[in-house]
C-alpha cells in the first residue's frame, strides 16, 4: 500500500495503493460577468445577479416569468408573473411571499408547487450560475425595486393576447396598453389601428373618487390610424 495515501473519504483498494501524483495549476472557474465585476463563482454567496427565467407546467397549459433580484447569494426581492392557468396564480402568491430571504440555492430545491414556477426557477438558476443577467455589467447591479420598474407606471403585468381563424382572421383582444375595446379596418378590412382602455389607469381613478364612466373613458387611447378607418369592431362581439 502506498505510504502517501492520506484521504479523509473511504477509498477502495486499487485506489490505496495508487502512488501519488502532483495536481498542477488550479485554473478554477471561468470568471463571468456579474454586477459590474468579473466573479469566480466558488459558493453560493458569490452570485449576485438580478434576471428572469421563463417556466411553463407539464401539458404546457400555463407559463411563468419569474424575476430575482440575488444580493451574495440571498434573494432580496421576487417577481412572479403567471399567465394560462388559474391555479397557478395562487401558487404564484405563494412564491412571491416564500422566495424573499432565501438563498438561491434553497429556492432551487423549493417546491414551488406549480411546475410552471419550478421551470422558471430551474431556468432562473442557470443565467446567473454563468452570468447571463441583466445586471451582469451593471455596476454594483440593480436596486432593490427594479422588478417594479418591469412593471411599470400602473404596477401590471405587459400582456398580449391576440386571436385568430383562417375563416374570420385577427382579433386583438389585450395589448400592453389595456384591454382592446375597438379595432379599426380599412376599405379592404385590413386592420389599421385598435382603441384601448388602460384598465390600471381606470381602476386609480375610480378609487381616488371619478365616476366609473368618466374614468373609462379617460382611460381610453387609439393605436395606429385609428382615425383613418371605413369601419371599427369590436373584437370580442363582431
């Protein structure tokens, strides 16, 4: 047996009496792009980082985007945006109380209940594990509030939801404006425009007092030529 054999690990027999042999340069890990600075990423407390992964459940029936603001390792501020499955909202409420204080490693083996939210995790981990991030060149990165920012002036989610048929064609029912309240057409009914209510604007009107109507309809804006059309339906009813 090989006098050298000094391990802390049990080792099986043809390992104990194997001679030695000298390790060379410890390259380490590839330095990535993190916040501003180049990191050699050793432990969990080395990731700092604020980006997105993007999930989705096993029949493919609903997705997640799902955004961490990561500070040495412990996740200081959570965004989780649902679309596509009712149930996955509640579970999205979950998350975004549980994930605040955890380490990034902890909520990677977080059951997160919905696997929308788990994908996203999973996808979330691997940008910032090699410094794919928003924040990777920013320097000292991103403050706490930037998922705020992703959301913007009315504080709801960028949603489009568009819908179409070979018989009957386009509708455009939500832009990232508000909900589509009328679309406009031309001679030929090719769409030319859309008018929207901005439902975040609406909804602080009314509870700083305005009537309902009158908030809708200051809340409303046009898109396109919306003012050149021969013709303006309602994507929903026409």
């Amino acid at each position: 047996m090989s006098k050298e054999f000094d391990c802390e690990y049990a080792a099986s027999l043809e390992v104990q009496h194997m001679c030695k042999v000298a390790k060379g340069p410890d390259h380490g890990p590839a330095p990535i792009p993190e916040e501003g600075k180049w990191v050699q990423a050793k432990e969990i407390k080395d990731i700092s980082a604020y980006t997105h992964g993007v999930g989705w459940c096993a029949p493919q029936q609903g997705a997640c985007k799902l955004s961490l603001n990561v500070k040495n390792g412990i996740i200081e501020e959570a965004l989780v945006e649902t679309i596509g499955c009712s149930g996955m909202t509640h579970s999205a409420a979950m998350a975004a109380e549980i994930l605040p204080g955890k380490t990034i490693l902890e909520a990677l083996n977080t059951d997160l209940v919905c696997d929308a939210i788990n994908t996203a995790m999973r996808e979330l981990f691997l940008q910032i594990a090699y410094g794919r991030s928003q924040s990777a060149f920013s320097e000292g990165g991103l403050v706490i509030g930037a998922g705020l920012e992703d959301l913007g002036k009315g504080t709801r989610s960028m949603v489009g939801t568009m819908y179409g048929t070979k018989a009957k064609g386009v509708r455009y029912l939500e832009m990232t404006e508000g909900y589509c309240t009328r679309m406009a057409l031309d001679k030929d009914d090719q769409v030319i425009g859309y008018e929207f209510v901005s439902l975040g604007k609406m909804t602080d009107y009314i509870k700083n007092g305005m009537e309902p109507n009158e908030a809708y309809e200051k809340s409303k804006g046009t898109y396109g030529r919306f003012e050149d059309a021969v013709k303006y339906i309602d994507p929903r009813k026409e």
